[in-house]
C-alpha cells in the first residue's frame, strides 16, 4: 500500500472514530450530579407521572422528559430543561430549586411548571450567561429576586409571575442587552421600579407593592401593565413613548394630565382608571384607541369630541361638564362607539331625542349629571337610583 493510499485510510479510521464519539458522547459529570440534586429537590405532585422517566441507569439525554441535549467537544451538554408535564391535566411539581442548576452552564432554557414548588429562586441561576428564556410561573416561590440576575446578559424573556415574591425588584434587572419581556406580576414585590435600558417590548408588574414614580422606560416598550400598585407622580415618561399598543396604569395614585401624545397613538387599549388624575382631556386629533378608561379620576373641563371615534369609552365619576358633542351621539347610533359611560359628572344636555333607537351593541349611561337622562340611558346597578343631581350642585355649570 503507498504512502497515499494509507494516509486516507487512517483519515477515515479518524473520522469513524470521532462519528462513534459523537454517537456516544456523554453527559458532563457536573451535569450528571446536577440532575440527581434536582431530582431530589423536587417532586411529582400527585397526577403528575414527569419524572416516571428519570432512570439514572440510562443516558439523560435521550431518555429524560424535559430535557435537551447538544453535543460540544465530545460531551453532551444540556441546553433545555422543563421541569414538569406541559399536559394541562397535570398538577405539577412541589418540593424546592435547588443551587445546583446553576451548573448547567449552557442551559438557554428553564422553566417549571405551574405547581406548588417552594422556597427561594437559587442565586446561583444569575451564573447561567448562556440561558435566554426563564420561566417560574404559578408556583409558591417565596424570598427576593436575586440581585444577580442583573447578569444575564443572553437573557430575553423572564417570566415569574403569580408566586409570592417579595423585596424589591434589583436595580439592575433592566439592563440585560437582550431582554425583551418581564412578567413580574401577582407576586408581593415593593420599592420602587427600577430603570430600564433593555430593549424591553413587554413589561407587566401588576398586582403587587410597588411605589414610586414612573422610572426611565425603554423606546420599544409595547405593552405595560402597572394595574394594582401604589405608585404615583405623573406620567410624563410616557410622553416618549412612540410604540404603545397597550397601557393599564389603573388602581395607582398617579397625578397630573395625561400627556396629549397618548391619545395620537394607534393603542388597543389606554386604561388609567382609578387614580387621582385631573385637569382637561385634550387629545389633539381624532382619537383611534380601541378601549379608553378614565373613570373615577379628577379630570374637568369640556368634553373633546376627538374621544367620540373610540369603541369603549368611559369617563364616568369624574368633574366633567358642558354638552355632550353630538359627534357622541351619532357615533352611538352608527355602532362605532358601543360602549359610552358619562354617569357621575356635570353634563348639561346632550341631543340624543327619544325617538332615536340605538343598535342593540351600543349602550350608553349618563345618570346622575345636571340633565335629565334619556330614555336610552342604561346604567349598571352601582350608578346608583338616583337619575339627576341634586340643582345646588349644578349651579354656576356652564351649559
């Protein structure tokens, strides 16, 4: 045989050698023990059969429910892990995390599902520099946010909500260069709301503790949710925002106008009920939101005939007074505007005759002003029995 012939045959002997390597490549040791420590941490709740698969006299990677495996340098590393049956019959997991998942030092995904897991989320997740989608939802997670979680720098999605989380939210948890999502919501998070420099696209904190003022937000921010919190100041840093679609701020202290340039935005929903708003509503062009909520606020002044092109608008328990621009009317009687509540504010007449049928979706409420409401006026049950105001309260009321 010549030099050549054998020098490709031992090219393909390599070759076979590194193919039956990788056919048979092996869990990293590290990674092996991580999974009995996170097998003992944890538990099939009753239903759930998830870790039935778990036989550690086989390999992980093919064998075990909720988990991925890639092939680096001859060693398998995991990549995926979901702890718990994705079925919707299945209850879950309980017991606790433990530390060592954060050895898992190429995980790029982790969630668990929801369930009655406990105790505190393990600091050592924040060492995980390759993980992109974290998600511990629905579980009983007690304890703080890990204030090393401000370094995941491959993070995109984090996802904790409806736990009971406590403390306050790390300043630096907005800085991560690659998230877009934070789901924080349903948990007892308090302080403040700390800056956001991420390219976030959607940020819901609802329904927990939070106090202060509205931080820096990030340009891209789409959707925010702050609905059930204790926050206040004005909502100036929204004035920047060009890419709101959708914004629930209600059940807060917030003060002041709303900034103008809310209202020009092409929004499925602006909902800022239920605070301590006031001043004039005056958006500067016709208003194209889906769903506006203003209610019980402070707000005054006459109201903008701009608002008449939204589909629900309420603007009940409020100062507002004047006529009701007709452009209300007709929008009620073409079906546009389907939802209209002006009950508990100082209107004076608005040109809606009884002979005038609305459409079976529209529905209008405008009890308890300085008129007497038309017929078509209909009003849920809490508006109260009484139709007008009392004369002394609408004397001096601009008509």
């Amino acid at each position: 045989m010549d030099r050549k012939g054998g020098g490709r045959m031992v090219l393909k002997l390599l070759l076979h050698l590194l193919l039956l390597c990788l056919t048979h490549a092996q869990l990293l040791p590290l990674e092996m023990q991580a999974l009995r420590d996170i097998r003992g941490s944890l538990q099939d709740m009753g239903g759930s059969s998830f870790f039935s698969s778990w036989d550690f006299s086989v390999d992980p990677c093919t064998s075990f429910s909720g988990l991925v495996c890639e092939s680096l340098h001859g060693l398998n590393r995991i990549v995926m892990l979901n702890l718990g049956s994705q079925s919707a019959d299945s209850t879950g997991l309980t017991g606790v995390l433990h530390p060592s998942l954060g050895s898992l030092a190429f995980l790029k995904q982790l969630t668990v599902v929801p369930g009655t897991v406990t105790g505190t989320i393990p600091d050592s997740l924040g060492m995980l520099s390759e993980l992109q989608f974290l998600g511990i939802s629905q579980n009983s997670i007690t304890g703080p946010i890990p204030d090393s979680f401000s370094y995941l720098k491959s993070l995109r999605v984090l996802n904790l909500s409806k736990n009971l989380l406590s403390g306050r939210i790390p300043s630096g948890l907005g800085n991560p260069p690659n998230l877009i999502a934070v789901v924080l919501s349903h948990n007892s998070l308090n302080g403040p709301i700390p800056s956001f420099t991420s390219p976030v696209i959607h940020l819901d904190l609802s329904q927990n503790a939070l106090s202060g003022w509205l931080p820096v937000l990030p340009a891209t921010l789409e959707y925010l949710s702050l609905t059930k919190n204790s926050l206040t100041g004005s909502l100036d840093p929204l004035s920047s925002l060009r890419n709101l679609n959708y914004v629930d701020l209600s059940f807060n202290q917030f003060i002041g106008s709303v900034p103008a340039n809310l209202f020009s935005l092409k929004m499925s929903a602006l909902l800022l009920q239920r605070n301590q708003l006031s001043g004039p509503i005056l958006p500067s062009s016709p208003v194209s939101i889906n769903k506006i909520d203003l209610s019980y606020n402070s707000f005054s002044g006459q109201l903008s005939p701009f608002l008449a092109h939204a589909h629900y608008l309420y603007l009940n328990n409020n100062n507002l007074n004047g006529i009701v621009p007709h452009e209300f009317v007709n929008s009620l009687l073409s079906a546009n505007l389907q939802n209209l509540y002006l009950q508990h504010n100082f209107f004076t007449d608005i040109s809606l005759q009884s002979d005038m049928s609305l459409p079976t979706v529209s529905s209008l409420c405008i009890q308890y002003n300085c008129l007497v409401p038309p017929a078509q006026s209909a009003c849920p049950w809490r508006t109260g029995k009484a139709s007008s105001r009392p004369g002394y309260q609408c004397e001096g009321r601009h008509s």
